[in-house]
C-alpha cells in the first residue's frame, strides 16, 4: 500500500518550513502543519496580524479496555497517532513493528502518549483491540488502540491529522490508509509527519519528540 500524495506533499513542506525556521538559529524548532488563519488584533494600540493554527478537534473513542477516550487523555501530552485494522495485509504489521520502537523508547514517560485508531471498527472491537495489544507486548495505558464510529474515525483522520482513512473494496483488506505516524504537541498542533514504514521515518519521529520536549521545558 503506498503512502498518499498528500502525506508526501505535507512531509515536503514540513522541510521547507524547518530549513527556513532554522536559517542562522542554532535551536531548532519544529514547524506547525496543517490549516491555518489569519486573524488582527491590537497589541500596544497598533493593529498587528496573528497566525492562529487549527488544532485537534474534541473527540470520543473507545480503547482496548473498553474505556470511553476524549481529548482530556492527552491533555498537556506529546502524542504520537496514526491509523491500522488488525487484518491489514499490507503495511500495518510493518507500522507496528516501527512503532513498537516508539513505545519503548518512551515507555514510562508521562508526557508522551500513542493513539493509534482502527479504521475497522466493526471487526476491530474493545476485545479484539486488547488481544492485538497484548500480541505486541503492550502494557498500561500509555499506548492506546482506538475503535468507535467510522464516520468520526475517518472524519479526524482525514481532516484533522492530514493521514487518508477510509473504506475502500478494491484494495487489500478493504481499506485505505496512510502509512503516516503523526506527532501532535501538547498544544493540539501537527508538528510532524513521518514514514511509519520505515527505521529512518521512526528514529526521525524519536528525535523529534525530544526536541519537541525540550520546546516545552525552556
């Protein structure tokens, strides 16, 4: 399953927002992705222009335990999300591979969490999800497999993490979904997209998030 030119195009330009953000400045800093407005304001009586970035929208889904998620569980987190079905024939078992690096790397860490959402929920139930889990060895509360309605899976995936998620009965396994692991700060911005196929797309996330870590420490 190939990865979606839009995850390519917004992975491009990622770059080219970094290399200018980091033009003559030592310290670097993550660029924010996605939609943006503009909006002015008045600042010390004169009339100035404010970027206001889109953010993650409220949402509600169901976890491996059964357990009802919202926006609050990643409330002032780091999380790390993207998109599966436990019967992927393609590259989710390479993603999970990939993100199992993730998960070890920050295991224990409580500003860091992992959301991944099955784009399957009709077959990808709580129990279903906690048996895929504990498969790849995963404790605890801080990497979360997510189900509920299709409609807002698909929704949030496509128009608030950039990252293609819907049904599809002329590919393998009957879905399509972008191969994409998303970083999303504490803030609800997008600040990064990554391979989620590859070692180099996974260590690149790894070093991001310790530099958006050192972001909220200063």
């Amino acid at each position: 399953m190939k990865l979606n030119a839009c995850f390519s195009n917004l992975l491009a330009f990622g770059l080219i927002l970094f290399t200018f953000s980091n033009c003559g400045n030592s310290e670097r800093k993550l660029p924010i992705l996605g939609e943006r407005d503009w909006t002015k304001k008045t600042v010390d009586g004169k009339e100035v222009v404010d970027t206001v970035y889109n953010t993650i929208p409220p949402f509600s889904f169901v976890d491996q335990k059964g357990d009802t998620i919202t926006e609050k569980v990643v409330e002032n987190k780091i999380y790390v999300t993207d998109f599966f079905f436990t019967t992927c024939p393609t590259i989710c078992p390479v993603m999970k591979r990939e993100m199992i690096k993730v998960y070890n790397a920050y295991k224990g860490n409580p500003e860091v969490m992992i959301l991944s959402h099955s784009i399957d929920p009709e077959h990808d139930t709580p129990q279903v999800l906690n048996t895929y889990a504990k498969d790849l060895g995963v404790e605890g509360n801080q990497w979360l497999f997510l189900t509920g309605q299709k409609e807002k899976i698909y929704e949030i995936g496509q128009n608030s993490y950039m990252s293609t998620a819907k049904e599809d009965k002329t590919a393998d396994g009957g879905y399509i979904h972008s191969g994409a692991f998303i970083l999303v700060d504490k803030d609800k911005h997008v600040r990064g997209m990554y391979d989620g196929t590859t070692d180099e797309g996974t260590q690149k996330l790894i070093a991001d998030i310790e530099t958006l870590l050192s972001e909220y420490k200063k």
